[in-house]
C-alpha cells in the first residue's frame, strides 16, 4: 500500500504528458481550439451527499498555506507530505489518499486549450473503458474537469477520482491537481469520503478575478454553459 502515492505522481506524470501531446496537435492544427463555451457542455456545481457528509463528520480541517487552500478530512487522516507544490494526507493503513499538486505556468499558457485538452483526453479514457464518470465541476467558484478512473483489473490496482483546474494566485498561472485514490478494494468503503474532500476545496484568501465572479454568477442555477475562461 506504501506504492500508492507514488503510482499517484506517475498518474499526474501521465496527465501531463497527455497535455503535452494535445497541445502540440493544437499547435499544428491537427485539434479543434474550443472551449466548454462552443462545445455547449454543461457544467455542475455539487452538493455533497448526506453520505459524503457523514464520513467527514467530526472531521479535521486542513489549511496548506503555502498555497492558500484547505479542506475538511475524517478525523483519523494524517498529513504524509507539505511541501510548495505538494500536499498529502493519507488514511489509515494508507487505504486512501488526498494528493494534491499545483504546477506553476507561464503567463501566456493557454488554459482554456489545456482544460479542454484534459477533457477531450478523459471522454477518449471513457468511450475506451477507462473512465467512468466525467464531468464539469464547479468548486469554490473554480471550473475543472473532474472524472472518476473505472474499476482496476485487479483488487490492489489503483483508482482515482481527479479534479483538474487552472487558477492566478500569488502573480502565477497555476494548474491544480486534485487527486483521491485509493486500491480498487477499498474505493466503496472510501468513495463517500473522498468525494466529501474534494467537494470541500476552498481556496483561502485567494484573490478572486472578474472570471471568479462570473463563475459564481453562471453557476447559481447548478447546470450551466460556461463562459470562457479568462
């Protein structure tokens, strides 16, 4: 079970290089450039299950102020890793985990292009078997693209629930990364607290630009089209 957060870094490795491919298509004209805005897809802001509530009851709050977020975990998880870029916290037995990344950008990097790209790369995981669940999501005013990996092969293979987003905080572009997983075994008895986690993302006294209040505007009637990203 030790082996899971690092199968969970070479699962952001793979994202990454799935987007390096997808923008260099972008870049010669092999993929369209569109944006949640053209394509018409809908976009969700979640309202946690009374389940997802009950497995954080009691929980603990968790503040990363290097990069001005947090979230609320069940009362028994531990932080593994605080670094800059980097949080963990694991559940007991390491039968679960909250990984999160944030990737700093250069100030021209196209992410209304790359979130499509994460998108369009989870819907061909999809129509392959791969995924089985995908979908806009709208968390703390931020949109991302989140999808659920289908079950492993095998009892200990590794399931994840991801939630991708790009953000302006601290004068940067910064993707973020959002990731629960857990052994494909124990992805029922953990999916309502992993879910719970990642609905709870909050980004603390973080500056909130004229695309943050737009988000929050679209997003009141809970399935919108969503504007482009600024």
């Amino acid at each position: 079970m030790k082996t899971i957060p690092l199968l969970l870094v070479l699962g952001l490795a793979l994202s990454l290089c799935n987007l390096t491919n997808k923008l260099k298509e972008v870049g010669s004209g092999g993929a369209s450039k569109s944006d949640p805005a053209t394509t018409g897809a809908d976009v969700e802001t979640p309202t946690p299950t009374a389940a997802q509530i009950a497995a954080l009851a009691g929980g603990q709050n968790v503040t990363w102020d290097k990069q001005g977020m947090s979230w609320t975990v069940p009362p028994n998880w531990k932080e593994t890793t605080n670094e800059t870029k980097s949080l963990v916290w694991s559940a007991p037995g390491s039968s679960a985990h909250l990984n999160v990344n944030i990737s700093p950008m250069d100030e021209n990097f196209p992410t209304d292009i790359s979130i499509q790209a994460f998108y369009d790369g989870a819907k061909t995981r999809a129509k392959n078997g791969e995924v089985d669940e995908l979908k806009w999501v709208v968390i703390d005013g931020l949109k991302g693209v989140q999808f659920r990996e289908s079950n492993p092969e095998t009892p200990d293979g590794i399931r994840r629930l991801q939630w991708l987003a790009y953000r302006k905080y601290a004068g940067q572009v910064q993707m973020v990364n959002v990731m629960l997983a857990s052994e494909g075994k124990d992805f029922p008895r953990q999916q309502d607290a992993m879910y719970g986690i990642l609905y709870s993302t909050k980004r603390e006294g973080e500056t909130r630009g004229r695309g943050d209040t737009q988000t929050r505007a679209y997003a009141q009637s809970g399935r919108v089209v969503y504007p482009p990203i600024d």
